[in-house]
C-alpha cells in the first residue's frame, strides 16, 4: 500500500473510532464536569495510544530499511533488503537495493584499477631496489673485501664486520624485494610460492606449518596474486600482533572452487576493530569474487578464510 494511503487510513480509524463514541451513553455538560473531563481526556490518550501504535506498524518496513543502510559495508557483498508488497516504500527498499548493486560494481571496478597500479608500483620499487641498490651494495662488499685483504690485521677486523653489516642490508633488501614482487609465483607457481612463504615466516618463536592440496584447478593470474597476498597479510599480522606459536596454512580445492584457510592458535582479534591490512584483504576479495571471513578458531585464536569461486569451465 501506497504510504500516503496507509497513513491517511491509519488516522482514518482513530478518527472513526472517535466519531463513534458520540453514539455512547457519554455526554457533556456546560460547564464540563470533573468525570466528564476525565472521560475525554482518557478517550484522548487512547486515540493517541492507538494512533501511535498503528504508525509504527505502518513505518516499520522504513525502519527495517534504516537499520540496513547503517550495516551495510561493501565490503562485505551480497546483503539485500527484502521488497514485500508495492507502494514508496517497497519501490524506496527497490532503489535503494539497485543502489548497492551499483555501488558494489563500481567499487569492485575502482579497487580492480586501485590494486593494479599498486602491483605495477611494487614492481617497480622491486626492481629498483634488485636492480640500483642491491647493486649498489654488491660493489660495496666487494671492495670491501678487496680493502680488508691488503689492510693490517686491526683495521682488517673492522672492515670485516662491516662487510657482515653489508651483507646482511643486502639479504635485507632482497628479502623486501621478494615480498614486495613474488617472482617465485610468476616462475614456480602458487604452491611452491606459498610454501617459500611459509618457510619465511618460519622462526624458533613462530611454527608455520602448510597443508597444500596437488590438484587443484586451473587459476588465472588474478586469483593467484590474490591468494597470495591474503596468505601473506595473514601470516604478517599472525607475526605481528598474535602473539602465537604455532600457524597453519592451508589450500584445498572445495566445491565452490578453491580454499585458503590461516588459522593460528594466538590471543585472537578480540574487540579489535579492523586495520589497513584486513580492509586491503577484503578488497582483494571483491577484485575476484570471493568470499572472505575473519574470526576466533575453532580451538581459539584467529581464522582467515577466502574462498575463490571458480569457473566450471576452467577447471
């Protein structure tokens, strides 16, 4: 029903309710007596009660429509208000649903461009810092070492150690690069890139175990750079903030396609609320498709979940 008409009907009743009392036993005198005006003023309240009652049965589908506009993320894809009936509202709820639904294309648009040039700078800075620095620090340590073969024994020992302090910038630089650009991905492929990630989150403090399914269908470029870079943010802030021993990884092909799964057995996310890192997962999200959850383990802890929907005709 049409607003205007449901609340043009809703005063409609009040209004007929009161009429009718004029066919009761109550009357008024001039002047008003005291029970008589306890009367009205009773029959009052109960228009105004019922008045009251019956709009907010009438504007409940805009409250409905209220609470979704405050919850909704787009972020977090796919959630639509139910259109029951015809009239403003339920063409209001309709426009309002078309709205998400362009809302959702254009930002999956934006953040595909966004995530793009990101890339292409990543590679950039990669190759610089392979190519001028790393370089750079190469002919260091090998003059270094040059200088510290003809130098006395004292001064020999100095320039040995800044040969170690060199030689570890460098692994530095090369390890940045590496996260920066996962050449192993383009050359190896996804499997051999996440286990060579494990192996670099793996310390004495931190257990990085990974469980990688061998059949696992075919995947585009996108896709893989995809899970990689979730599985890298996940083991990052698994080493960063959880403070946890022990870290699966695992990959397994599922019916709707393929499934990375970070589970660790830390403090867990708690009330946090959620970072750069976490936003920027779920953006890779979108950038595929996919579906991406975050929340305490099942033994505790925290799981990072993304699911990749996968075209039947790839695999």
């Amino acid at each position: 029903m049409a607003l205007f008409r449901r609340i043009f009907l809703l005063n409609a009743v009040v209004l007929i309710v009161a009429t009718g009392l004029l066919l009761g036993p109550v009357t008024v005198s001039t002047p008003v007596l005291l029970t008589e005006a306890a009367i009205l003023v009773l029959g009052l309240a109960a228009m105004l009660v019922a008045n009251a009652a019956l709009l907010r049965v009438g504007l409940a589908p805009l409250q409905r429509l209220t609470r979704a506009m405050t919850t909704i993320d787009l972020l977090q894809p796919g959630r639509r208000i139910a259109v029951d009936g015809r009239g403003e509202i339920a063409e209001l709820i309709a426009a309002f649903d078309a709205m998400l639904d362009r809302l959702e294309s254009e930002r999956a648009a934006s953040t595909a461009r966004a995530l793009s040039a990101q890339e292409s700078e990543r590679h950039r800075i990669a190759r610089e810092l392979h190519d001028e620095i790393g370089q750079t620090l190469t002919a260091v340590l090998l003059e270094l070492k040059r200088i510290a073969d003809h130098a006395p024994p004292a001064v020999a020992k100095e320039l040995h150690q800044a040969q170690e302090t060199t030689r570890a910038s460098l692994e530095e630089i090369r390890r940045i690069a590496r996260r920066l650009r996962p050449g192993i991905l383009e050359e190896l492929g996804l499997t051999r890139a996440l286990k060579a990630l494990s192996d670099e989150f793996r310390t004495p403090e931190l257990l990085v175990r990974h469980h990688l399914d061998s059949d696992l269908p075919p995947l585009g470029h996108d896709v893989e750079l995809v899970l990689y870079r979730v599985a890298q943010e996940g083991l990052t802030n698994t080493a960063r903030h959880s403070c946890a021993r022990h870290v699966d990884l695992s990959l397994h092909r599922v019916a709707e396609g393929v499934q990375l799964r970070i589970r660790d057995d830390g403090r867990g996310v708690g009330d946090a609320s959620e970072g750069a890192g976490i936003r920027g997962m779920r953006e890779r999200a979108l950038l595929v498709g996919a579906s991406l959850t975050l929340g305490p383990g099942a033994g505790g802890g925290t799981e990072v979940c993304l699911t990749v929907p996968v075209d039947d005709r790839s695999r």
